[in-house]
C-alpha cells in the first residue's frame, strides 16, 4: 500500500470508479489493522466478539469519514483523523454493550442497587471518624444541598456513583456528552465559588477529609 | 418511570471527596467534550512526537485531566499512533 498524502486521501476518496475503490479499500485496511490495538485494553482480541467488532467498526468508519469528510482540516495526519473517528464508534459500542445488560429502570430507580457497600458508608457512623471529618463532610453537604440543582445532582449520581459512562448517562438525562460536560463545568464552578466565598479551598476541605 | 431521589444526603462520602478533588483542576474557561473531539488527532500526534502538550494545548490537557471518556479516547488513539509506528 503505497502512502497517500492527505491531499491526495481527499482527492481520491472525492473521485469516482477504481481509484476511489481503491482508496476506500487501502483506508478499511489502515482502520482494521489500527482499531485492534485501541480495543485491546477493552476486549481480549480471543473474545468472540473482537473480530466482529472491528469489521462492523471499520465498515461504520468509511461511511462517516465519506460524510464528514468536508470536516477535515488538515490539522493532523488524515489516517489519525480516521482512527479519531473508528475510535469513538467503537468505544461508544463497547460502553453502550457494557451497560446494555443492566436494567436501564433498575438502574435509575433503584438507588441502593449499583452503589458498593464501601461507598454508602454513614459519615457519623464509624468510630473512627473525627469530628473533623465529620463537620466537614455535614458542612460540605449542606453546601451541595444550596448550591446543586437537581439534574447535576442526577449527574453526579450517575456519572459519579453509578459509573455510567457520559453517552449513557446523557442519554438517560435526554441530553447529549457535550451538554452534560457543560452541566457538570457550571456545577463544579459553583462550588469553586461557594467554597471561596466561605473562605475555603478544595486543600483544606480534603485535608479534613482526610483526618480520621 | 418514577425519577430517583437525588437528595444530597444519598451523596456517599467517596463522591463527595471526588467532587472536592475535581475542584482543584477546575477553571473558569474549560474545554467541552466537542472541542477536544475536534483537535484530539492533532494533540495526539504532538504528545506522540515528544511535544510539550501541556504547554502547547493547556486547556486540552486540563480537559483530559476531568473527563474520563476523552482520556480513554485519547489514550486509545495514542495507542494506535505508537503500535502502528514501525520504528
Ligand atoms: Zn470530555
């Protein structure tokens, strides 16, 4: 396979009949030999699925490069433009597969359901917590209870508690990643802010955190 | 489908102090999702060539430092970028 430039990946990808086949064929080629080392930290490639997965992957890949391809700018090599893509396919399929068997109701009624038992420890309980600690963790909860409206609350829970990953708990909030991002950017700068306005930072609060 | 209580006081400790962790990276002016999507390529060939990304793309790298989605798709990249070099 001889190396294209990115002038000329564009021009033959635009083109018509054999050089355009031909093109298409050396980029399916280029992604399904690439996407094998992303998705190895995610799926064994001896799982049943890998296989398919970069085929189906890879497939998906060439129709969105022909679609977006007006949306290349030449800022990198157009080959890590096309793994850009073939990556957020694959890893938006293998989060959604992740959490396609968990009941999506269960999920986001059932409070108690997800969380480990660690995580829902009582603040007040153990005897080892100092009143430090304990303060903090009350003062700190108050300050969310005034400054978080309820749907980055909702985030956090998901993002945060459930471990969604952020299509998945965008798509149960009726948003999209880039809106929730946002959502939790307004949220983490309010506290910024409260917590400055009450003379505090992050430092100290975690530093009490840490006395026990 | 009923809507979860989300009453802070459900808030276990752990998230808490991750919130208050996360404070320490966040600024004013950060990044969105979209806006890393749209320059990743191009971040992960400087970091692959050695580049200061931290200096070249801050707001990039603070990004990466918050969102756990990006991160993972900016390593895989990477990943693809150094298993793919000949060398
Ligand atoms: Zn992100």
């Amino acid at each position: 396979m001889n190396a294209r430039t990115n002038e000329s990946w564009l021009e033959d990808l635009r083109t018509t009949g054999p050089v355009r086949d031909a093109a298409l064929d050396d980029l399916h080629a280029i992604v399904s030999k690439g996407l094998p080392y992303a998705l190895s930290r995610w799926l064994s490639p001896d799982d049943p699925l890998f296989t398919p997965l970069v085929e189906e992957v890879s497939q998906e890949t060439l129709l969105r490069v022909l679609d977006q391809l007006d949306t290349f700018e030449g800022r990198s090599m157009f080959t890590t433009w096309v793994h850009k893509i073939a990556i957020r396919i694959a890893l938006t399929e293998l989060r959604r597969k992740r959490w396609q068997d968990s009941s999506l109701d269960e999920l986001v009624d059932n409070e108690e359901n997800p969380a480990p038992e660690r995580l829902m420890a009582d603040p007040q309980a153990g005897p080892e917590t100092s009143t430090e600690r304990a303060d903090m963790l009350t003062r700190i909860r108050r300050i969310l209870d005034e400054e978080l409206t309820e749907k980055q609350r909702q985030a956090l829970v998901l993002l945060g508690l459930q471990d969604l990953p952020m299509e998945e708990a965008a798509r149960i909030m009726k948003t999209n990643r880039n809106a929730l991002y946002k959502l939790l950017h307004d949220a983490r700068l309010r506290l910024k802010r409260r917590l400055a306005a009450e003379d505090l930072n992050a430092q100290e609060v975690l530093s009490a955190f840490e006395s026990r | 489908m009923t809507q979860p209580q989300n009453d802070t006081n459900q808030l276990p400790d752990e998230l808490i102090e991750n919130l208050i962790r996360s404070l320490e990276h966040t600024e004013d002016k950060e990044c969105t999702c979209d806006e890393v999507y749209a320059v990743v390529d191009q971040y992960a060939e400087a970091e692959f060539r050695g580049e200061d990304v931290q200096r070249l793309m801050p707001l990039i790298k603070q990004h990466m430092e918050l969102c756990h989605n990006c991160c993972e798709e900016y390593e895989a990249l990477l990943d693809i970028l150094e298993k793919n070099d000949p060398a």
